[in-house]
C-alpha cells in the first residue's frame, strides 16, 4: 500500500503589466491521497488481493502562479470482510483488527503538498526561489488475514462428517467425498432456525472448518491458516466418527490441539456430535462414548449427517446454546481494534554508523530532505542550515564525520564537506 506523493510547491513570482517586482506567488502542492481498507459485510474473502499486490492512491497536484494551490489527490478506498487482521509484514506487528461493518482504517498516509515560495519572503529576503517538493507518501507492505465471523464453527479430525453436517443443517453444497481432506478451505452455510421453530428469527451462521490433524497448533498441515477461523465463534460443535478406529483418542486430538492454540476455546460452549451412527462398528462405542463426555460436562448428540437422522437435536441444542436476536446482531467477540502507536522519533533523531557512511535517522529530518530540492543552491542551503538549527550537525561531527564521508537522510546521499 503506499499513499499518494504531495504535489511540489511553486516558486513562481508576480509578472504584470506596471507591477515590476510583484513578489513571489507560487502555490502550494495538493497532499497526495490516503488509502483506507474499509469494512464491507457483503465481502466474504480476499480475493482481491490474491492476485493484484499493489495499490497505490492518487499523487496531489503541482502549485501554480498566482498562488493557486495544487488539486488533492484522491484517497483509496478499498473493502474488505468482517474479521480481517492487518499486520505490517516487516515487523509482525497488528495495525487494526476489522469486525464492525462500515469500520475504516488508514493503511497508508498520503504526502503532505510542498509549500510554494510565496511562504519564504522575509523582509531581507523578498525574492525566494526556494520552494518545497511534495512528501513522499507512505508505504508499507501489508499482510491481510481473514478470521471468518461464524456462529459455530464445526471441528473435527479430516473425514469425520463435518461438511456432510453443514449440507444437512443448511442450504450449502461443500464439495463431499470419503476421503480426508475433502475440505481444503472453509465453507459458511446460514441455519434458518424458524425451519424449527416459527417463533425463532435467528439465523445463524455455520462454518465448516477444515479437518485438524495432530500437531495443528504447531502449524502441522495447515494448522494455523483453520485454527484462527474458531477464535470468533460463540460455539463449537466438535464433530467425531464414532464408527473409526478410536472416537475417544479422535476427540482427545482436537481437544489438546484446541488448548495448545489458544486455552480460551476450551471454555466456548461446546456440543459433541457422534457421527456416522449408520454404521455397524458404531453400535459398540457410542454409550462409553457418551459416558465420557458427560462426566466432562458436555452434551453428546449421536446423528447420522448422511441419512439425516438426529439433526433436529442438533439444531435443538444450537438454539439452547446461541445468544437471543439482539446479542445476534452484534459481533461474537468484542469490536475490532485499530492500533494507534506513539512514534518516539517524530521530532527526534538519531545518528549511528552505517558501514562507512553514517546514518541520520528521524521522521522530522528524513521528511525535509525529501522535500528539499537539491538542484536549488538556496533550497539546498535551507537544508544545510536546517541540519545546524535542529543540531544534526553538532552530532555528526561528535560521531566522527570527516570531510569525504558519505552522510544518508532518508532516500538521499551526501557528501560531507566542512567548509559548509
């Protein structure tokens, strides 16, 4: 993402007809655009940014004669779904967690305008040729993650029926087939609960997460990319195959991998769902099974996804569990953040070693520099008095710098010279 360059300022002066020495007039430059990543609830995935990387707002206009300013540029606006986390790449750091529809946050500032040289007439200095160039604009690369905003979410080891139970609990068609990792992202479906009960407007929505495998928490499989999608769920319906070989070990698996990734999903609201009754080898399990979860607290409801026998149950004991239509309508976890830090270094700098140059560091400095016209003598003279007057200077010359040395600010190379 990088925000729109500010537009130069112009050193232009005033040229009329019995005017002789009309002054300076040179407009200042536009600021450049921003660009905001902006909620949208009718997005469900990122998409957009699979296959375009770069996205950049519009620069701001030149100042012209006549002290006219240059045009802002406009910002950039892009959408993105509920429930998507944005980190700076470079550091890891979060900037915003976006849940709340319409939620907006700047990814990248756009460069403030370049002051023309209407701004530097003094009384012993009336005919400024010094102007300011733009800013550059801010840029960063971002890495957008999508935490899906579901209902419930279906858990379970690969094959253990959890896109059979979304097909028979909703109006989605996952793509099905009896063979682990069917699912290799996840799928949503909508629960009309008023199909139960006609007094129930609540429609929840189900996602069907992709099956963990042992060593998910660690980033075994995919791990990591399925796991954050049940962070924001209200509840977890933990689907086992009562019919393979150790339903008690299958569910143990989950269970720890759950904990190991984040200790709070254990305390969700849960209901165990027994899968694949249909089959013979389920007959000898189920009620030590049951058994088990019981004296754990938590519900066990033995279906048949395939046949669609017991679902109702299912359905019975989502609508027991979810919260009532007002708490529905709000997010499942607290509205999302938008990080706000302090920068330490705005006005202030440092200098360290870079090599054999040295490095001039602070947002202050670095922004004049990019702003000075170097090709100017005056606009390069304001810059040398500029590093004298915020005391660059003085420490440059404490740090060691020699006539011949190479001093970097920002994008700019120099070379120091002590006569100067």
């Amino acid at each position: 993402m990088r925000g729109g360059d500010g537009g130069n300022g112009a050193a232009t002066f005033r040229r009329e007809a019995h005017v002789p020495r009309g002054g300076p007039d040179g407009g200042d430059g536009g600021r450049g655009g921003s660009v905001y990543l902006r909620v949208d609830p009718g997005q469900t995935a990122l998409i957009d940014f699979r296959f375009k990387h770069h996205f950049r707002a519009e620069s701001g206009g030149r100042g012209a004669r006549s002290r006219r300013h240059g045009k802002a540029g406009r910002d950039l606006e892009l959408v993105v779904p509920p429930g998507t986390a944005i980190h700076d790449e470079a550091t890891g750091e979060l900037i915003a967690d976006l849940i709340v529809p319409g939620q907006r946050v700047m990814v990248a500032r756009g460069g403030r305008g370049g002051l023309g040289n209407v701004h530097f007439a003094t009384p012993t200095h009336r005919t400024p040729r010094h102007a300011q160039k733009g800013e550059p604009g801010e840029e960063h690369w971002l890495r957008l993650e999508l935490r899906l905003i579901a209902d419930i979410g279906l858990v379970g080891l690969p094959n253990a029926g959890k896109s059979t139970l979304l097909a028979a609990l909703t109006a989605a068609r996952p793509r099905i087939a009896p063979y682990p990792f069917t699912t290799v992202e996840p799928n949503l479906g909508v629960l009309d609960l008023s199909d139960s009960d006609a007094a129930d407007t609540r429609r929840p929505t189900v996602a069907d997460v992709p099956g963990l495998i042992e060593g998910a928490s660690t980033g075994a499989g995919l791990g990591h990319a399925f796991l954050r999608h049940v962070e924001r769920t209200r509840i977890l319906a933990h689907v086992v195959d009562i019919a393979g070989d150790d339903p008690e070990r299958d569910y143990a698996v989950i269970r720890e991998e759950l904990r190991l990734h984040d200790a709070a999903l254990l305390q969700k609201p849960t209901v165990v769902i027994a899968n694949k009754t249909d089959l013979p080898a389920a007959d000898g399990r189920l009620a030590a099974f049951a058994r088990a979860r019981k004296e754990e607290g938590l519900e066990t409801i033995a279906v048949s996804a395939l046949n669609g026998e017991n679902v109702e149950r299912v359905v019975g004991a989502f609508a027991r569990l979810l919260p009532d239509a007002d708490a529905m309508a709000t997010p499942p976890e607290p509205a999302g953040v938008v990080v706000h830090r302090f920068d330490s270094a705005r006005d202030g700098f440092a200098v360290e070693r870079e090599g054999d140059a040295f490095r001039v560091r602070g947002r202050r400095i670095e922004r004049l520099a990019a702003q000075t016209d170097f090709e100017n003598d005056e606009s390069a003279e304001r810059f040398q008095r500029d590093l004298s007057r915020l005391g660059i200077e003085r420490e440059l010359v404490r740090a060691g710098v020699a006539p011949g040395d190479t001093v970097r600010i920002g994008t700019y190379e120099m070379e120091w010279d002590a006569s100067e």
